[in-house]
C-alpha cells in the first residue's frame, strides 16, 4: 500500500470515502502475501492489486459495495475451500481479504497512519477481521501512541501489547484474542499490520551506474541514499527525485549514517582512496548486503589493501564483489537488474538459480508487502 498512500491521502483527506481491500491470509501458492492492497476510488479509479490479476474484478465489484453501505466484507478467494466465493485462483491457492469501506467516519485513524508512513514513523494498524467488535473496527498503534479502540479496554490493551511486539520486527500476521483480550481464546481475530519504514539503500560513488541502482532502489521500496565526495557528481539532477544525494566523502558519511539489519549498500566508487577506507568501515555495521563493483583483479587488489589494513577473512566473506547475480549485464540498466537481483535472492533465500531448473514451491517464502 505505501506505494499509493499518497493518492489515499489525498481522498482522504478531501473527505472521500473509498474501499480498501486489504490480504489478510494466504495458503498455498498464492500470488501476494498478507498485507497486499487494492484501493477502489472517487471516479472508480483503481490503485494496487491483491492477486496480479486474477480476482481483482469481483474485488472492484465488493469494494463498490462497501463504500455505498459501509459495513466490511470479509471474503475468500480459491478453489479448493467449499465455502468460497466463486471467482478462483489459477495459481491453486487461496486468499483472504477484508474489503473496507474508509473515510473520516469510518476510520478515524487513517490519516494519522498515513502521516506517519509518509514520515518514515514505524506504526502498526490492528483491524478486527472476526469478533464481536464491527469488522474493520481499527486501532492504530505507535511505539509510544495509541489511537482509536476495537471496543474493549482488555482486547485494546492485548492487541497494543501484540502489535508493538510485531511491528517491532516489522511483522504482519492475525492474532486470536476472547472478548476482552483473554489469551488462548479465538472468539476474535484481529489482523495487525507493520508499517516499519522502509530499508534503506547507501549507493557510494555517484557515476553513471549509481543512476541507474538508486531508481532500481526506488523501485524496490529502498528509501535510497547516493553518497560521493566529487560534489559535481553528486548532484540532484542526475538521480531519481525520490533518492537523497549527499556530498561527502563515503567513509565519513557511513560512519555517522544510521545502518541496521536490512540496510544495502552498493560501493560503486571504483576507486581506493574512496572504497577501501568505505569498505573498513562498512564491514563494521549490521548492514544486511555488502556489494562492491569491480573486475576480480581490481578486487583481488582491494582485498590485498584491506588486509594490509588490518581486516581479517572472516569479515572480508561478508563482501558480494564482483556485484550483482551473473546475468551478463553490460548496461547500467542491465547491471542495475544483476545488483537488485541478488539483494532480493539474498533477502528471501533465493539461489538465483532459473525457475523452470527448480522444483517446489515457488515462493519458499512470502512477503510481506505494505
């Protein structure tokens, strides 16, 4: 959903009612994860899709619905479940949405939420999808906040309890709760939703592929950052409008920058003086990808140096040099597609390998979009 937040904003804030289908679970194979969002608004535009295709015609009908009476449907998309509707998947699985009708009546919370995706807060919306409490009923949750109520004092203070826990990971799942928040009960199923800010990309050394891995970034969902010392580089114009451009030497920059756990960074410099010294202190950080463009010889090069520098085998493993996945990429554009394919094979387990030469599940792993 972050990607259209801005344009739900915008009906929202202009007191617009509008239907938001939102996937609350998933078996099988099918094709997005919990989460994934459609908006149906003013005019009957459509932004988002929560199956790539294959159901978002009856959705658009429901969302209708939703929005001339107001009252949440929660419905089930699949072949194979007795009990759902008749449009299905091809793919064989089955999805879960609730379908919600949103205004400033329906859902008072909306907006704080949506300001606080905007502004890179973490916050976490609980929404009853089963219970006593109205379907679609929504309590907003910061780390430090609360908005709204799902009804009871006992289910709210359950519910805040739990969805600080996921969003403190970035987790988005249903949860069972008795009437008042009773644990080990089902009498209620809420559906909590992280929305953490997103992963940040640091993109070093401001040259003609650093364009091209900044709108991959972008694209991604990468709140992205490009980073060089040559300040006629480093220049605005050059870059997505999304990406920050900061003129700095690389190293210095790094080491005062926030970095955690998902955090990428692509060392473009292709320059000692700018990426040995950059690598040292990158290799320092929790930083979940480490990827450093060169050929083997100019990286053997570089290992040489960094050992020289004190950097021992094991943190030197961490590097993904020569960047990116083996596509034969010659294009900036083309090597843009290798570097973000190994960001997501790494971020999801992936061997990189095609899929037509694999068997299983395709997707060993859902995401989990917002």
């Amino acid at each position: 959903m972050r990607e259209f937040l801005p344009a739900l904003r915008s009906w929202y804030e202009s007191g617009a009612r509008f239907g938001l289908a939102t996937v609350v679970g998933v078996s099988r194979s099918a094709p997005r994860g919990p989460g994934a969002a459609m908006a149906v608004g003013p005019d009957d535009v459509v932004l988002g899709s929560v199956s790539g295709g294959c159901v978002e015609g009856a959705i658009f009908e429901l969302a209708q619905e939703v929005v001339s009476t107001g009252a949440a449907r929660l419905e089930t998309f699949g072949y194979t479940d007795e009990d759902a509707i008749a449009v299905g998947l091809p793919c064989g699985g089955e999805i879960t949405l609730l379908v919600r009708a949103v205004d400033t009546e329906t859902d008072p919370t909306f907006g704080d939420v949506a300001r606080s995706v905007a502004e890179h807060r973490p916050v976490a919306l609980a929404t009853v999808l089963d219970g006593p409490a109205p379907t679609g009923a929504a309590l907003a949750v910061w780390p430090d906040a609360v908005s709204g109520s799902l009804g009871a004092s006992g289910l709210d203070a359950a519910v805040v309890a739990d969805a600080r826990g996921e969003l403190a990971q970035g987790a988005t799942a249903q949860r069972h709760y008795g009437p008042h928040g009773e644990r080990r009960q089902d009498e209620v199923t809420v559906f909590l939703q992280s929305f953490a800010p997103p992963p940040r990309m640091l993109v070093f050394g401001a040259i003609d592929f650093a364009a091209a891995v900044a709108g991959i970034g972008v694209f991604l969902g990468y709140r992205v950052t490009v980073c060089d010392a040559r300040e006629v580089f480093a220049t605005p114009r050059r870059f997505p409008p999304e990406a920050e451009v900061v003129v700095d030497w690389p190293h210095r920059y790094l080491s005062g920058t926030e970095v955690d756990r998902d955090t990428v960074i692509c060392v473009l410099t292709h320059d000692p003086k700018f990426d040995v010294p950059l690598i040292e202190v990158a290799l320092e950080t929790p930083a979940a990808y480490i990827g450093v463009m060169g050929s083997r010889r100019t990286h053997g090069n570089r290992l040489a140096r960094l050992r020289e520098e004190g950097v021992d085998e094991h943190a030197l493993a961490r590097l993904r040099a020569p960047i990116g996945l083996d596509l034969g990429a010659r294009t900036p554009e083309e090597v843009a597609v290798s570097i973000a394919a190994e960001i997501v094979a790494l971020r999801w387990g992936g061997t990189g390998a095609p899929l037509s030469g694999t068997a299983g599940a395709v997707h060993s792993r859902q995401p989990v979009p917002d």
